[in-house]
C-alpha cells in the first residue's frame, strides 16, 4: 500500500548543502543514516556519488536496493551492536527527521577528515504544530552544536519555525570535520 511519506520530496536545503560542498574526489561518498523511504539517497544517486543508506526497514531499503550506485544496509541502529559502517570513511553523512540521543557522537567517527555531517531534524516546539511531539526526537536549541562542536566546526546553524512543505519547528546544521 502507497505510504504518505514515499512521494516526500527531498529537504531543499539538504540539497542546497551538497551542492556547495567542493570535494576534491572522483566520487564523493555519502551516507544516509536512517534513510527511509530513500527521499535524499535516490535524489543523489543520479548523481556521481558513491551511496551508503542504512535504515532498519528492509520495506523501505527495497525502493532504491537495486540502485547501482546505492548500497543499501538494513540494520538496527539503536542497539549496542557495532554498526556496519566503515569509521572515517563518508565525505558526507547526512541525517534527516531522525534522532537517537544515546548514539548520536557515534555519527562522529564515521565522517572523514574534512568531511561533512548535515544534520536536519526537529526541535522543541515543534509539539505544537503535529509530530514528533516527544522529547526524545526533539532537539534542544543549540543542540547539534554542543553535541559536536569539538570535533567538527560549524559552518551553518538554524533553529526555528519553517513553512514548507509545512509549519514544523526544526533544527538544521552543517558541520565540517576538524582535521586531527
Ligand atoms: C521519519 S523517518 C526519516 C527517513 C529519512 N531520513 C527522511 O528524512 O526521509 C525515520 C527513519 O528512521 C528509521 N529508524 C527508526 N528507528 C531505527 C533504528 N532503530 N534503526 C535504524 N533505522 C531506524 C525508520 O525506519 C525511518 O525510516
């Protein structure tokens, strides 16, 4: 059965984001980190990229799995279980509508040195407009900041209300890896 979400259009600034980040490589390598319905790693597969996505839905994983150029992973990433992911090895990671506070510095060791984390999901207050309602999958204001600041800098910060696709509160940063 078609699934409200399937036909959600990728996040304008997500994709705003990518296209400004200049990579010296053949084939940047991104990975979409509880990638849903595949909204960002279809949009980006057409591109030259090289695409890791992992989600735990294999229903899900099944619309892009047979994309040449998209390794698609189904995984739990909300256990003690080591992820299967390669540390230090994406240009870009990039994470949208999801939150799992107890994991979330593990995102650090997968970007590479100079790499690139977008972040983008909701925040408090957004529990006013729909869901997410629960603060477990609402971000505080700076969070994303304080979560990564020593190990990343911060090239662009939001936290507030935005209109479209509709009213939601959300919080949004791209970070750049610090060299060791
Ligand atoms: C709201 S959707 C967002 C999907 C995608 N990032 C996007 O923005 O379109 C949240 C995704 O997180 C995945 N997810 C939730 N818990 C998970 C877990 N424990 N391990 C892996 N994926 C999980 C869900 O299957 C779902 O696809």
């Amino acid at each position: 059965m078609k699934n409200l979400y399937m036909d959600t259009k990728p996040s304008d600034w997500i994709m705003k984001q990518i296209k400004k980040i200049k990579i010296n490589k053949e084939r940047i390598k991104v990975l979409d980190f509880a990638s849903g319905y595949g909204r960002h790693c279809i949009a980006l597969a057409n591109e030259k990229k090289l695409i890791t996505a992992i989600d735990k839905d294999q229903d899900k994983l099944d619309f892009y799995k047979d994309y040449k150029n998209i390794k698609a992973i189904c995984f739990d990433l909300e256990t003690n279980e080591k992820w299967p992911l390669i540390k230090n090895e994406y240009d870009i990671v990039l994470v949208t509508n999801y939150l799992y506070r107890p994991r979330i510095k593990d995102l650090t060791y997968l970007v590479n040195e100079n790499g690139y984390l977008l972040y983008e999901t909701f925040s408090e207050g957004n529990e006013k407009f729909g869901k997410p309602s629960n603060n477990n999958y609402l971000l505080k204001e700076n969070e994303l900041i304080s979560t990564f600041e020593n190990d990343f800098n911060v090239i662009s910060y939001f936290n507030g209300l935005i209109k479209e696709p509709k009213k939601m509160i959300i919080q949004r940063c791209c970070l750049k890896k610090k060299t060791a």
